[in-house]
C-alpha cells in the first residue's frame, strides 16, 4: 500500500459543511511536509503554498492548501486508536510478516499533553481537579526493519505496565523476540508474551529484588563453581576512539536461582548478564568503565542470541527516540491530546519513510533534499516495501 493509499483509506470524522478538503490531501501534505521539516501547523500550510504544484499533480482529489486551522482541527478530531490501527495495517502492508527483534520502550513527549478539563480551563484563573499530564507514549520498534510497528499512550511513565499488553494483543508478535527494560519486567506482559507465540529478553533490576540477588550471586560465583549448561560469547568493537568488549554469560539451569519464583514466570528458559567494559581516551590517560545488566528470557540457551537481542534493543532510543529528539525537535511541540498523539505517529511514519530512502545520507540531509527536490520527495513518499 503506498502512502497516498494509506492517506485516502482515512476515515474523515469532520463534519460535511466543513469538508472543503479531503483527509486524503490533508494527511498526505502533513506527511510530507513533517518529511521535509515542518514541525508546526502554520509551517505545514507554508509547505503546502510551496509546493502546491507538485500537490496538484499529486494528489486525485485536491482542492488547494488546507489553513493551519484545518490542519490542526482535522488532527484533533481524529481518532486516535482508529488512527492507530490504520497506520499498523499499512505497516503490515508494507513490511509483510516480521519475525525479529520487537524492541518495546517508552518517551515522555514534555509538555504536549494536558487534560480536558485542563484544557477548559485554560486562560482562567479556575483550576481542574485533575492535573495536566505529560504525553507518555510506548512504542514497538522493528529494530530488524527499522520502523515503528505502533504506539499506544499513557498519562504517566508507571502506567507502561498496563499500556505494554494492550500494545502486544493488538501487534502480530508471533515469532519475534520482545525486548523490553526492567519496567516491563513483569509476570502478565511475560505470559502474554508466550500467549502471543513470542520469546522474550527481559531486563531484571532491583522491582524484583529477590530474582535479582539471586541472578547477581549466580553470575558472582559461576566462575568458580563452573557449572555446567552455561553459554557464554564475547564481542570486541572499537568505535569513535573507544574499545568496547561485551561478555554475555547465560544459564537455562534455573534451580541455580534457589526459589520457587522463577516456576512464575510464563515460559521462562534462561537467565543471563552482559557485562559491557569500556576503554575511552581522555586527557589524562584512557579511562575504564564497566557494567553489568541482568537479564531472564524465555530463548533457549544460546548466549549468543542473547546479547544480540539486548543489543538490537538499544536501536529504540537511538533510532526512534533520539531522532524524534534531535531532528523531529518533538519534545518541544506544543501540541495537545488527540493532536499531540496523531502528529507524534505522524513523525514516526516520516522517520520511517526517511530511513528506507535508499540514500547514505543523514536523516536531516534527506529532509532537506526532500524539501528542495521534488523528485527526491517524490521517491520517499512511493515507498511501496521495507
């Protein structure tokens, strides 16, 4: 399904007096201007008048340049979950069945949400009963493909134990490897997990406190006990003027632990730690830095695989979150409830798009090229497969 595809099989919830443009045009130039830069609805109108004859040649059913206001009201009323489910049908249309790594983290969108009794009251000197919230989305990320596979929202950082299963029962996980930090760690998102015919990688901190220690003096002691059924694989890589050597040891003995806890745990396999040492250059002699996570996974033993999915986790926070940081500037958007929500699966989609245009350059030179070259955006926005 193309994209121009994706933007007409979009439902419009506005009113009919009040649809001199149709979703089709209005979420096809946001996309394309969100492509090319614009992080606002005024500057996506700007990019509209721009580029208005490539629109037109475009576009079946255009009928001008939307105002920002439309843009923004149309945004608004848009459903969020309907969106949602929309974007993951086009996803799946696109990139076919995926069988990889799911990575699965959250981010706090600063000040793009508020409440909407908050927002009735704004400019008043009354104030809501409930509080304004920050805007926390989870996101699953294809880290294989490079592209988000959805997102659901929540009002607060804690609330990502609830959110992280609504997330898995709507996704198609089935042979894919769930990775998720020690947030997630939690028995009802490993059992869903199993239910959803997937494995999981599960960071272990100090919320499970007793299957913690019990990792930590396993992987304390294991060198001198040696026991047996014990993977272990290293990797050296040197980089940015740095040596990095991550060691992952895994164990799928689990009476090892010495509780009854792990029997709790859907499917669980294996325990393992990855012990990350680092040499980096400094003005007064190289400096050596060294840590270990922990982790329980439903894999079997195979340390290799292991540390390459908590690895391939990473990918989430540097290239999801870190690009809607630094290039997409999204924590600095003002926008508010359904808008903020829509426009960050909009942002998302862009990046998406902009990652698989076949071209070694950065994701900010691509949209610049994009912005000056309508052959350049042409390409990025017929993008039929990843």
């Amino acid at each position: 399904m193309t994209l121009l595809a994706f933007a007409s099989s979009i439902e419009d919830y506005r009113f009919d007096r009040n649809k001199v443009h149709s979703a089709e045009t209005i979420i096809y130039i946001t996309l394309a201007a969100v492509i090319c830069g614009a992080e606002t609805w005024n500057e996506i109108e700007d990019f509209g008048h721009c580029k208005i004859d490539f629109f037109s040649r475009t576009i079946p059913s255009f009928n001008g340049i939307p105002s920002h206001d439309t843009f923004n009201r149309f945004f608004t009323v848009l459903d969020t979950s309907y969106f949602e489910n929309q974007f993951r049908e086009w996803v799946k249309s696109i990139c076919g069945k995926y069988k990889g790594v799911v990575a699965i983290d959250g981010k706090t969108i600063c000040g793009a949400y508020e409440s909407e009794e908050a927002k009735l009251f704004r400019g008043t000197y009354l104030k809501p009963s409930s509080p304004k919230y920050k805007l926390h989305m989870v996101s699953a990320w294809a880290a294989d493909n490079g592209i988000s596979l959805g997102q659901i929202k929540t009002e607060e950082k804690s609330n990502e134990i609830t959110a992280i299963p609504e997330l898995l029962e709507a996704l198609d996980i089935k042979e894919c490897i769930i990775t998720i930090d020690a947030m997630g760690c939690q028995k009802t998102i490993a059992s869903k997990i199993i239910d959803k015919e997937a494995d999981y990688v599960l960071a272990v901190k100090n919320n499970h406190m007793h299957l913690y220690k019990e990792i930590e003096h396993f992987f304390t002691i294991w060198s001198a006990e040696k026991p047996n059924r014990v993977s272990v694989y290293e990797k050296s890589e040197t980089g940015h003027g740095r040596l990095e050597k991550r060691t992952c040891i895994a164990c799928d003995n689990l009476y090892w632990l010495n509780t009854k806890d792990f029997t709790q745990w859907a499917g669980l396999k294996t325990f393992a730690c990855v012990i990350t040492e680092r040499t980096v250059p400094g003005e007064k002699g190289p400096r050596k830095q060294k840590e270990t996570r922990y982790y329980i996974s439903s894999l079997a033993l195979d340390a290799e695989l292991i540390a390459s999915s908590v690895r391939k986790h990473w990918s989430v926070e540097n290239n999801l979150h870190w690009q809607l940081d630094v290039s997409f500037n999204e924590d600095y958007g003002r926008k508010k409830n359904n808008a903020a929500v829509n426009f960050s699966l909009v942002s998302k989609t862009a990046l998406s798009m902009l990652k698989h245009y076949e071209s070694k350059s950065s994701i900010a030179r691509k949209r610049k090229s994009a912005g000056w070259s309508d052959d350049v955006l042409q390409s990025i926005l017929s993008v039929e497969k990843f």
